[in-house]
C-alpha cells in the first residue's frame, strides 16, 4: 500500500440511531473515497456490524480488502475490548489495584459497564494512531447507536472530574505494583491523552449524522447537535435516510404525507447545515452496483 500523507488524511464518522441506515452511508462514503483513488478504511464498531454483509464479503482478515484502496474492518464489542487491555487495560488495573483488591477480568467488567463510552473513547485513540501511520488517506468509521456515540462524548468529562480529585486520592501511592512507577505519572498520562483525542476529534474529524423522517429520530438530533457543538466537533453534513419519493400507490402516498411535517422540522431546524436525502429503495441495498448509487446521491456526482 502507498504510505500517504497524515496531514491528508480525511476522517469521517457516521453517527445515528440505530436502524437508519447509517452503515449503509459509511459504505457508501467509504466506497466514494476509493473511487478517487485514495487508500480508504472503514471501520465498524457497532456490537452488531454489517458492514462485510453490505460489501458481500466474507473474507475474515482484518482489513480485508473489498477492492482496490478499498478496506473494511469490523470491530465488535469483544475485540474492541482487547485492544484496550492490551494497550491500557493493565496500566489503568495498575492504578486501581493499588487501593482496590479485584480481579483483573471482573475490573475489567467493572470499568466497561461503568463508562459505557470507555470502548469508543480508546477507537478515537486507534483511529488518531491509524491516521499517524499514515496507511489511509480516508478513514471511515462507523459507529454504534447515538447513546454510546454521546457516551463517548461524556467519558473525557468524566475522567478529568477524576483526575482534579487524583491528587488527594492518590498522593499517598507511590508506585504501581507491576511497572513501578508513580500512580500520580500514569494519572498525568491519561489526562494528556484524553485531551490528545479530544482535540483530534475537534481539528481532525468531521461527522455525519444520518436520520429518517420519523418521530423517534427527529427527536433524538437535537440533544446530539448540542453535544457536538458543546465540545467543538465539527457536523459536516445530514443525511436523510429513506424520502419516500415515488408516490404512486395510495400506501407510499399515505406514508410520504407522514414524512412530511419531520422533512420540515429538520429543515426548519437544521437550515444552516448541508443537508441530502436518500430515497427508499425498493431493493436491499448491497453490493458495490447499488452502494456506488447511494454515494452518487451521497456526493452529488451524477451516478444512477
């Protein structure tokens, strides 16, 4: 693969309620990426992924490549945990064993369910690594469900509420048991991390926010556009999945008068913000013919 340069590199995130077609739009994204010749990664990290079933591909590598500067790995939730113990698990286990007698897996169950957004706040730390290697040119990364995505977003708070108390906690620990260094130097370096990654999500990645004309889903946008905007990420574009276009039966007629009056609150809210609407398929949308039609709408380049 062609090394390319990170200062490049273009990194997207999907973010949506579940169901609305957001992978298909990763894909899609994905997919016109490559189509420009740049080296393109998808990522996955929804505890039910599909992008392979999207793509149809069945190849069990990770990145398997879809076709050419096309890659796509799926992360679920117990490989995504692994990464994490491998690079910050014992370290973090360091600092709470010191006071705290647990065993390592039950900590480690402990802390996930703990901070939900734990997961995703160490994949904003592969994607920043991934993007350093400078491998792709295009990351993509589709993520799960909002209520994990606004996880994400209050796990950094979280963590420096900790820390302004670490001082007090901790200054009578000395050392970490296994490393043997100062509990209050391995607390500094999360901080510092956690800010690293908080600025890359804020300089470095755009996000994508894909919804549909329903009720549930018009509702859920606004606390996530002020989220987004609280913490300075920037929303490059809303995407409306699933626009009843072909009224020609009394059924699509009925359903399309329903979708109206939530096409009008989003464009009455969200005026400002770039937005495209993807029609309802008649078809399953799969495959690289019906995928190159999705991002065709996505980027307005004229593919049928």
């Amino acid at each position: 693969m062609t090394e390319v340069s990170a200062e490049k590199s273009n990194i997207t995130v999907l973010a949506g309620k579940g169901g609305v077609g957001k992978t298909t739009c990763a894909a899609a994204t994905a997919l016109h990426h490559a189509g420009l010749g740049e080296p393109t990664l998808a990522i996955s990290t929804d505890a039910t992924p599909s992008l392979s079933h999207i793509f149809e591909v069945s190849d069990g590598e990770k990145p398997v490549e879809v076709k050419q500067a096309l890659y796509i790995s799926e992360l679920g939730v117990e490989e995504v945990r692994e990464m994490w113990n491998e690079k910050f698990g014992r370290e973090v286990y360091e600092v709470f064993s010191s006071f705290v007698s647990i065993d390592y897996e039950e900590f480690t169950e402990f802390m996930t369910s703990l901070l939900p957004g734990l997961g995703d706040e160490f994949m904003v730390d592969y994607i920043r690594g991934l993007s350093q290697k400078s491998e792709y040119e295009a990351i993509i990364w589709d993520t799960a469900p909002l209520g994990q995505t606004l996880a994400l977003l209050q796990t950094p708070p979280l963590l420096a509420k900790h820390l302004k108390m670490a001082p007090r906690i901790y200054s009578k620990l000395k050392l970490g048991q296994r490393s043997r260094e100062p509990i209050l130097d391995i607390i500094s370096r999360w901080e510092k991390l956690s800010l690293e990654n908080i600025r890359f999500l804020q300089d470095r990645v755009e996000f994508i926010i894909v919804t549909i004309p329903e009720a549930l889903a018009v509702e859920q946008l606004e606390p996530v556009f002020r989220e987004l905007d609280k913490y300075g990420f920037k929303v490059k574009q809303l995407v409306i999945n699933n626009v009843i276009k072909d009224t020609d039966s009394e059924f699509l007629a009925l359903k399309a008068s329903q979708q109206q009056p939530y096409l009008e609150a989003i464009y009455g809210r969200y005026s400002g913000l770039p937005t495209v609407e993807i029609p309802m398929f008649a078809y399953e949308v799969k495959g690289l013919p019906r995928l190159e039609e999705v991002a065709g709408i996505l980027f307005n380049d004229g593919r049928k």
